[in-house]
C-alpha cells in the first residue's frame, strides 16, 4: 500500500495523498469509497485498528497521517468531496 503514496515532497496534504492514491490504482480508490461509505463507528474502528497496525509496522508517518484522515468525520467529507462519491 506505501507504493501508492506519492514521494513526501510531491504532496504532503493527508487528503491530496489519498486522492493520488486513489486515481493511481483504482482497485484502492473502490476499497477507499467503500471505507468512506460505512457507517461511523465501524469506518472509526477499522480505521483504528489499521492505524494501530501501522504504527507497529512504522509505517511512514505520513501514510499514517492519511489514513488517520478517515477516522474523522471532517475528513470522510472532504474526501467525499475530493472523489465526488
């Protein structure tokens, strides 16, 4: 998934990484706009649990920024807004 992501210096907003991710591979942009379409609670929980994973992992702290992204009702909208779904 890290691959996805642009280089830290191409973008560093949360969002626009996602929405890079998103339009590069449109297998993660359907599992994204299936994220964004759960109800609160389960997105929150699985979006906690993976980002908990990651952390373990280290994984790149701004990956961990974007995915934390979508625990956040502030930002399942303008994520929605950003893939018009």
């Amino acid at each position: 998934m890290t691959s996805l992501f642009p280089s830290p210096g191409a973008d560093s907003d949360p969002a626009n990484m996602l929405l890079l991710a998103a339009k590069a591979d449109p297998a993660f942009g359907d599992e994204l706009r299936n994220i964004l379409r759960l109800p609160g609670i389960q997105r929150r929980a699985m979006i906690n649990s993976a980002l908990e994973a990651m952390r373990i992992q280290r994984a790149d702290p701004l990956l961990v920024q974007a995915v934390a992204l979508l625990a956040h009702d502030a930002g399942v909208v303008k994520m929605r807004e950003l893939l018009r779904t």
